[in-house]
C-alpha cells in the first residue's frame, strides 16, 4: 500500500481526481456542481496539487449513492492507481451514509493508497487529528438526510388525509393548480382518452406510444393508474372528477388482462443481470434482462434470424427475440476461461502492449460520445431542452478535461498475467451475485451480439492495458449450454 498523507502539507504534487454529486438530475442548489467545481479548483491550487482531469458525477441519492456505477468506476479506478486523493466539495456531496463512509474508506480507498480531502471542513481523511470531525460530518450529513425524509413523509400524508392529493409529481394529464394541488389538465385530456380507448380496443402499449408520441413508461403508468377515474392508490376518492369513464378503464384492465404473460405466480429469488452493456449487433438496440432471459425488445428481422440451427422437430422457444441468461453469460465466461488459459501469452508481447504512454484518456472520450449520442436521442422523447443544455455543457467540460496530454503509466508484465489468469474463476465465483456485473464493467464498455450465433466484445482501457486482447485466439468456439431449443 502507498503511503498516506498524514497532513494537509503531505499533499503537495500527489495527483488529484475529482467527486461530484447531486441528488437528482438537473439539481442546481447551492450545493451545485459550480459550486463543488470552484472549492476543488481552489484546494487543488492551495494544496499544490496535480490535477490528473479524472471526474466522477454522480445524480444519486447520498443515503444510497454508494451502489451507483460512478462510486464503482471511482473505487476501480483508485485499486489501479490512478490518483492519490479524491477531491470532494462538500462533506454531504459526498454521500449522507455513515457506515458506507467508514466502510469505503477504510476497506477501499486507504488500502489503495488514496486519501479523501473534504474541501469545505478542510477535513483530510488520513489524517488522525481530522477523524472526529470527519465522523461527526458524515453523522449530521446522514442525520440531515434521515429527518428531511421524515418531514416529507409526514407532509405528504397530510396531504392525503386533509386534501385528498397523493402529492409528489403530477403525472401526465394533471397540472398543479394555485393551491399546489393536483388537477385535471384540460389540454391533455383529449390524449389520455385516445390512449384508453386505444388500449381497449386492443392495441398495445408501444402501438399507443409511437401513435400518440409520448413515452412507452407513460402509456403504462397511464393505463395502471386510478388517479385518471378520480381516486386514488389507496381506493378512496380524490378531490377532482374522473377524467376517463370508469366502464373504459375496465374494458382496458380487462384486455390487458387477458394478454398478461405474468399470472401473479410468486417469482423466484433474483439475482443481477451482469450484461449492462449487451446491444444488438444489427440495430444497436440494448438487450436487457428480464424474467430470466436477455430479450431484444421489439427485436429486428437480423436479431430474431440469427437463431440457432436446430432440427425442425426439436420443441422450445424459436421467436428469436430472447435467449436464457445463464446462455448468455456462460458464452462470456467461455470467452474468460480462454483467457485465463492463454494469459501467459501476454508475457511475450506485454512491453509492447501496456507501455507507458502520453496522451488524452480516450475511453473517456468515448464515453462522452455514446452520453452525447443518448442525450439527443432522449430530448427527442421528452422535449426536455433545458436537460439537454445542462448535459451538453457538462460534457463539454468533461471532454476538455479528458483532451488534456498525460503520462500513463505501463503495466508490468508479472501483474497482467496474474490479473488475465483470474478472470475464468472469478466469473464462476461471482455468479448470482452484484460481483459478476462490475467485474462485466471492468472489461467490456460494449457486447454486440447478432442473435445467438456471434458476439462481439469491445474492451475497456483497464482490460486493454493489461493485455485481454492479446491473450484471445483470432477464433473460438465451444458449447455453453442448451435449453428450450436455445444453445451456442
């Protein structure tokens, strides 16, 4: 382990990285982004540190921000060695979780040789005369946290019992009126019954979606809500009147109904879909899982023809659209298994593929481009300009940061090898649990895959730095399983 910083002084020309949170999306209070930006700018400068460029945003809830993919990508980034401390604005920007503070510090960051330095209390973790205030900072943050709830518990069940209002967002087809209440929206209703007698007569949620253009998550929290026949979650009536004929509601409750796939059976115990990052080869659609399968929602004429090929009469699911998760990521660990086997071929070719190199980090530039990409096509759906902006401008400030020239440093030969060979067990080990998805995030930023016939891996830095690629024969195959007339 590096040696840490004992005191504020110890940290001059130790390299710094950056953590930014805020609770929700689109959140500018006075603890803003801005704001954590222009502390961290004055600390580096003070402190004389080297600003490596590497930023962290997290739009996540403090009490539980310790599960997000950025807390991840930081905590991974900080076992490789890529900074020495993280800078943090505020105390309560960092998270509002006590135990998940002590927990990360002592048994992630501080074994990594990465110091923590709160520039608000001008509190550094490390250091032993600032750890009764750290602890009594995270205590308030996480108290502050607990007591907000409450009140807001509190109001909104006021609410409800005094106003008959279920509080929170309106959803669509209601407006809040002058008294903060929620009422009917006269301009939308024309919609919300078109969605309803629609889905009566027999169309279906993504038919209603494309044809009205509002999002498929809104024509079915739509289409399950008794607010729009006047009452609300609990059965009781609501202050306004209904705005869909209760008859209509029925007839939609009843089609739907009939055309369930699920029948209330209770389901098994679930476990994580490690594969984030599974899209169609052909489309570029995300693959996503669910009730036990990775499913192509709505999936293309490629997709669904590159199925297996199997006997006519062999029985089984044969639509083309989803195939058994435990298929799925028994093929990656096929692919893991042949790395692990064939690691030692990096020895041979490691000074030339994990060198020390100058430049701009490039996954981070590529990262930037897909965020670009999935903001331009989210505005189209929502309209939402003043999202877009604020997503914009901070990927611009990411990009510039990213574009900086830098020295990486080279990997030795001894740690790629031993970090490729573990790769087969750990993937076995980790099933059924959180660990196989961030151990999947580590390698692939991208899996494509056409069909159940062929995939296609696209690696990240961390995984090309130690050498994944070089340690993957040109071509292989192997059976991974079968079921249901699915197998690879």
């Amino acid at each position: 382990m590096t040696r840490l910083p004992t005191s504020p002084d110890a940290l001059v020309g130790l390299r710094a990285a950056r953590w930014i949170r805020e609770s929700t999306p689109g959140q500018f209070d006075r603890y803003g982004p801005e704001a954590q930006i222009e502390l961290q700018d004055a600390a580096i400068r003070r402190l004389g540190l080297q600003d490596t460029g590497l930023v962290w945003r997290a739009a996540h809830s403090g009490r539980t921000v310790y599960r997000s993919s950025e807390m991840a990508a930081m905590l991974d980034a900080a076992r490789n060695g890529a900074f020495d401390v993280l800078i943090v604005g505020y105390v309560s920007r960092w998270q509002r979780n006590l135990r998940r503070t002590l927990e990360l510090l002592e048994d992630t960051l501080h074994p990594a040789g990465v110091a923590v330095w709160f520039a608000d209390e001008e509190i550094l973790s490390s250091c032993d005369r600032h750890w009764d205030q750290l602890v009594d900072e995270a205590k308030d943050a996480e108290r502050y946290s607990r007591r907000l709830a409450r009140r807001i518990h509190e109001g909104y069940a006021s609410k409800l019992a005094k106003q008959r209002d279920p509080g929170g967002h309106p959803p669509f087809g209601f407006r809040r009126n002058e008294d903060k209440l929620i009422e009917p929206d006269p301009d939308k209703a024309d919609t919300v019954l078109a969605a309803f007698r629609r889905s009566a007569a027999g169309a279906l949620d993504h038919e209603i979606a494309e044809a009205l253009g509002l999002p498929i998550d809104t024509i079915r929290g739509m289409l399950l809500s008794p607010l729009y026949v006047g009452r609300l979650r609990d059965g009781t009536d609501a202050h306004w009147p209904p705005i869909v004929p209760v008859e209509l509601a029925d007839k939609v409750a009843s089609v739907r109904a009939a055309r369930a796939t699920s029948t209330g059976r209770k389901a098994s115990p679930s476990r994580p879909y490690a594969l984030a990052m599974l899209h169609c080869a052909h489309c570029a659609k995300r693959i996503s899982g669910d009730s036990g399968f990775y499913r192509h929602d709505r999936a293309c004429p490629q997709f669904r023809a590159a199925q297996p090929d199997l006997p006519a009469s062999r029985r089984g699911r044969r639509d083309g659209k989803g195939y058994r998760r435990e298929l799925i990521e028994d093929a990656v660990g096929v692919l893991l298994d042949r790395v692990s086997l064939d690691a030692h071929l990096v020895a041979g070719v490691v000074g030339q593929v994990v060198p020390a190199r100058t430049g701009p980090d490039e996954s981070a530039l590529r990262r930037i481009e897909r965020e670009r990409a999935d903001a331009a096509a989210r505005v189209v759906r929502d309209r939402d300009y003043d999202a877009l902006r604020a997503t914009m401008e901070r990927l611009d400030r990411e990009e510039n940061a990213a574009r900086v020239v830098r020295q990486t440093e080279g990997i030795p030969a001894e740690r790629a090898v031993s970090y490729l060979q573990g790769l087969g067990e750990a993937w076995r080990l980790a099933d059924c649990g959180p660990g196989r998805a961030e151990l999947a995030r580590s390698l692939f930023s991208r899996i494509e895959a056409s069909g159940f016939q062929a995939m296609r891996f696209h690696l990240t830095a961390q995984a090309t730095a130690h050498g994944f690629a070089y340690a993957v024969p040109a071509t292989f195959s192997g059976i991974v399983g079968n079921g249901r007339g699915e197998r690879i």
